[in-house]
C-alpha cells in the first residue's frame, strides 16, 4: 500500500503558497486512489462471479453425465436380463 501514501503524500514542489490549489492537489489524489479501489474491487467482484459460475457449470455436468451414465448402465442391465 506503499504506493497509495505515495500518491496521497504531496510533495514540496506542490506546495504553493495558495492553499486551493494545494486542495485541488489533494482532492484529484483522493479522487485517483478511490477509482483504483473501486476497478479493483470490481474486478475482485467480477473474478468471484465468474469462478463461482464456472464451479456451478461443472458441478451440474458432473451430475448430469452420472445421472445419464447411471440410468444407461440400468437401462443396459435390465435389457440384457
């Protein structure tokens, strides 16, 4: 997080004797390090859901492909009797 105090931390060459401009400064650092949290979070968000619907996706062809290979191995047995 070393990057964050970074960007927040204002340097000496910002430092003008005018105080707005010194709160523009850190309003727009501010502003950067919300966005960065925010498309990191959305991504974190986005990985989730994806994982999550892939691990669901595979968990039903596995118990679809039993159930059919089951009901085959009945269905062959039974014929075959």
């Amino acid at each position: 997080m070393w990057f964050i105090r970074r960007i927040l931390k204002v340097s000496w060459k910002d430092k003008k004797s005018n105080d707005e401009v010194l709160h523009q400064v850190i309003v727009v650092r501010v502003v950067v390090v919300v966005v960065i949290v925010v498309v990191v979070v959305v991504v974190v968000v986005v990985v989730v859901v994806v994982v999550v619907v892939v691990v669901i996706v595979v968990v039903v062809v596995v118990v679809v492909v039993v159930v059919v290979v089951h009901l085959v191995v009945v269905l062959v047995g039974r014929s075959g009797h």
